[in-house]
C-alpha cells in the first residue's frame, strides 16, 4: 500500500508541482494529511467506545487490556491528549499517522525529485538507513517506545513509488532485465521458503556478521532491508510479466474498482467493522462459526457502503449546473490512491 500510493501521489501531485504552484500542491498535501489524521480520530475513539461498551454489556473486562487501551484509561487526563496528539496509538489504529506523515513529506520528496531523481533517491534512502541504524522515531507519550509504523523508515518506499511513476511521466521506462528478472524471482521465492518454512535463524546469522538490525532483520517498524527488498521483487515481477500486470487491470465499473475509488471511506468503515469484529469474537470466545460469518457480512457491507458512495457521487454529478446547463457525461478512466485520490487519466 506504501509502494502504490507513493506511484499515485506521483500521479496526482507531480506534473502539478511547478514553479508558482508549488505552494498550491504543498496546502493541498498539507490538507490531506490533516483528512487522514481526522480520519484516524475516528476510527480511534469509534474503537475506544466499542470495546468500553462491550466490556460494559457483556461483563468482560478483560476487552479493556487489549490493544493499548488500558493505557488511556488508566490516565485520561494524559491519555486523551496523548491519542490527540498521535503520542498513543491503539492497536489496529496505526496505519493512518504514518500515511499523514508522509503526506507532508511531499512537497519536500517533489522538490528534490525535481533537481535529480537519483538525488531524491539518495537523500530518501539516508534517511531510512539512519533512522533504522540510530532507532530514529516518532516516539509514544504514555509509555517507551516508538510509533508502530516509522515514517522515517516507510518514506524510503513511499519515495521510490514517486520517483518511479515521475520518471515514466517524463517518458522514462522501468529497466527489464533477465539478469533482474532472476534475482526478483529468486528472493521471492527464498521469502516465502524462509516465512513458511520459519528459518528465522539465518537473520541472526546474518547479524552475528555485525550488520545493523535494519540489513539483516525483519522490523516492521523501521522498514528492514530484507521486507524492503521483498516487496520491489515482487512489485518488479507483477510490472514484467505481462499476463499478471494485465490481469489486475480493471474497467471504471468493477466493484473493485467502485471500492478503490473511496477507499478512505471503506478504509474507514472497514477499520471499524474490524474493530466490532473483534468485540464480537471476545465475548464468544472465538467463535468458528460467529467469525467466518462475520467476516463475510463485513466484506458485503463493505462493498454495499462503497456502491451507496458511488451512487451519492453520480447523483451529484448529474445535478444541473449553475443557469440551468446540464453537464454532458463524460467516461473517463481513474486511478485511485490508498487515500482516495481521484484523478483522471
């Protein structure tokens, strides 16, 4: 998700970024950064209220030692403000600050961009190597430790994405190579031997030759280098053969295509179902049968909710314009980014 919504920031934003509209397109980032943290104080406190009603009604308050609530309650006066200010983060509420941050890093990504991708790339990739070397982190309020998804780290991906879909702009191509080609394949193949097959024993081979964490690990938090590798392997192997690049590629009125084009709202939505979700399978226990069944519910209410956006969207794109003039409709492709982005191509 990192990967392609830095590819449709590049869309969205970077043919824009020009001397006199720069400061246009760094409000407007600045902007959707501040919907994605709005966003977050949603499905934040949606979260809180679920699982404080749910202990409350069912008699379980056991709901209220998961996923870093207790820590809010236990001290409201410094918890709530530790929740506004992003310094605590529940469990499954930590994706959004880090897609926040990253949005007010591009104006700063497009501008080095500008004056060279490869030095875009180099500044980008310090930043991450450092980060992970010196554990540099967005930190918690309530308790040690950093913030669960690092933007410092994740910047390195979202950059690579921007810089990618910029350089194809230009008229660039993405090299292919039978040499890179093997090398994709092969560590992704030795990815999945290593997780199934749970070989976690040669990272600390690895490390025992005094690399830092970040070369030989697997931190999800600061990006190691062995999940970074992973997913451009696999994104290089999806852009160079044809049949699988083709067979993602949806028309305008695909429900998946309906979905990905309010994807904040789903995201939103689907947060909170998860969020219900869990409540649901704490008090019964795990239920085999309640969670299947719930999940399936969810994803159907999910795809309704995205069809009753699109119809409001259609609805008021086909209201009158000012003086009685009606719109002509027009089809047009889209792209959509991970934070509902439209934009025609």
């Amino acid at each position: 998700f990192v990967l392609i919504s830095g590819i449709a920031v590049g869309l969205a934003y970077g043919a824009r970024f020009q001397p006199g509209n720069r400061l246009k397109v760094a409000i407007k980032a600045a902007k959707r950064a501040f919907t994605l943290y709005l966003a977050h104080m949603i499905t934040t406190f949606m979260t809180l209220a679920l699982f404080i009603c749910g202990a409350w009604l069912f008699h379980r308050p056991g709901l209220l030692v998961e996923i870093n609530i207790l820590a809010v309650l236990m001290n409201l006066k410094e918890g709530i403000p530790a929740l506004l200010l992003l310094g605590h983060q529940i469990g499954y509420n930590n994706i959004l600050p880090m897609y926040g941050a990253l949005m007010l890093m591009v104006p700063l990504i497009l501008l080095l961009n500008e004056k060279s991708t490869l030095l875009a790339l180099a500044v980008s990739g310090t930043v991450w190597l450092l980060a992970g070397i010196y554990q540099i982190a967005p930190q918690n309020m309530l308790f040690e430790g950093d913030w669960f998804l690092n933007p410092f780290s994740w910047q390195f991906l979202f950059t690579i994405g921007i810089v990618s879909m910029m350089h194809i702009k230009r008229g660039g191509t993405l090299p292919h190579h039978p040499l890179l080609f093997a090398l994709s394949l092969g560590y992704v193949v030795l990815s999945f031997i290593w997780v199934t097959a749970r070989l976690w024993d040669l990272g600390n081979y690895l490390a025992a030759l005094g690399l830092p964490a970040v070369l030989t690990g697997f931190d999800k938090t600061f990006l190691s280098l062995p999940r970074l590798l992973h997913i451009l392997a696999l994104a290089y192997l999806v852009i160079n053969i044809p049949a699988v690049s083709q067979a993602f590629r949806r028309p305008a009125d695909h429900p998946l295509t309906i979905l990905g084009r309010h994807s904040l709202n789903i995201f939103v939505a689907g947060t909170i179902l998860a969020m219900v979700g869990q409540v649901l399978l704490y008090i019964t226990n795990r239920d085999q049968i309640i969670g299947p069944i719930f999940v399936l519910a969810g994803i159907a209410a999910q795809f309704a909710y995205a069809y009753y956006l699109e119809y409001k969207r259609e609805q008021e794109k086909a209201r009158p314009l000012a003086g009685g003039a009606i719109p002509v409709p027009v089809r047009v492709n889209r792209t959509v980014d991970t934070y509902g982005h439209n934009k025609r191509k």
